[in-house]
C-alpha cells in the first residue's frame, strides 16, 4: 500500500508522459494516492493522474500508458 507519492513516483510517470510528448506543466499528479487509482480530463484540459493506493505501484505503472492513451486519443 502506497502511503504518498513521492519524488520517485512521479519521476516514472514522467518518463511515460515525456515519451507520449506531454508537457509536465499540463500534468496534475496529487500527492495522496487513491483507491481506485485514475486518468482523466480536467475541465481545465489538464491530464490529472490519481496514483493507486493500493497493490504495487509497479504494476499500476505498467498499466498507466494504455490509461493515459484512453483518455488523449481522439474519439
């Protein structure tokens, strides 16, 4: 279970926001991971990603590209 996310977690999402080419300033990462964990459009057009809270955060990571595909692909 994942208490805060920290430097470390928010460093690996970067690496997946930078290679999909998203800029860091339109990401809101909070510092309290939730369950469940999520990836969606703020009306303010900025990508919010909720870490999950709970099971390994690896895991979440591994999933966290095809989440983030979802929601900035064209419908």
């Amino acid at each position: 279970m994942l208490e805060a996310v920290t430097l470390r977690e928010i460093q690996a999402i970067f690496e997946i926001t930078d290679r999909l080419g998203i800029h860091r300033e339109q990401l809101v990462i909070p510092l309290g991971p939730r369950h469940p964990g999520r990836v969606r459009r703020m009306p303010n057009g900025k990508l919010e990603i909720v870490v999950e809270k709970d099971g390994e955060f690896a895991q979440w990571l591994a999933g966290l590209e095809g989440e983030i595909r979802k929601v900035t692909s064209p419908a």
